[in-house]
C-alpha cells in the first residue's frame, strides 16, 4: 500500500510549473511551487501533500490576501478552466505553506497539473 501511495502521489506533483495570474495575482505572481517541500517530485507517500508556494512581496503595500489552487487531470483541462480534481474557490488568507491537498482521491499512475 506503501508503494502505491508513493506511486500515486509521486505522479500527482507530476507538473508545479503551471502558475497562473488572475487580477489579484498579477502584481505578485506566485512562484516556486512546491508539493511536500520538493519541487516536482516523482514519489510521496503523503495521500494528502502539503502545497506551498511564494509570491515577490517586494513592493510596498502588496501582500497575499487570498488564494485559489485548483487542480485538473490534464494539462488541456487546467487550461480550460476545467478543475476536475480539486478546486479551493477564493480562500481568504495570507497563507503560502502547509495548504493540505483536499481534492478527489487519487489512483497510482494519476498526473495532477495544478495552479494557485
């Protein structure tokens, strides 16, 4: 069960590089998206990873009130707009580590393609 769980969701964290700029996001993009502290990892045993990311709060005045992760099987999906796997909706928080994947269970072999 072990092997699965890392099988399952090593794949999940198959893609962090998708980050996508809404409104709210594009004065402070985030960036450097991680999955368990690692950055595109091949295996965690975790069936629940915890998410972080960081955004540039350089600017004066700017800082993350809110965030949204989604999640979809396919990269096609993620871009479409259809979040199949999970979807937080708006989340008001500053928040930027230790958010627990909450999203629909996955199975081994599964590629997630996620985005804040």
């Amino acid at each position: 069960m072990k092997i699965l769980s890392t099988i399952l969701i090593g794949l999940f964290m198959m893609l962090l590089g998708h980050v996508a700029a809404d409104v709210g996001a594009a004065l402070n993009p985030p960036f450097d998206l991680r999955c368990d502290y690692l950055v595109n990892p091949l295996g965690i045993e975790d069936e629940h990873p915890n998410l972080s990311w960081k955004n540039d709060a350089q600017k004066r005045a700017q800082v993350q009130s809110a965030y949204q992760i989604v999640a979809a099987s396919s990269a096609d999906k993620l871009q479409s707009g259809s979040f199949d796997l999970w979807d937080t909706g708006k989340v008001s928080s500053n928040q930027q580590v230790h958010i627990s994947y909450a999203g629909k269970a996955l199975h081994s072999g599964d590629k997630v393609y996620w985005r804040v």
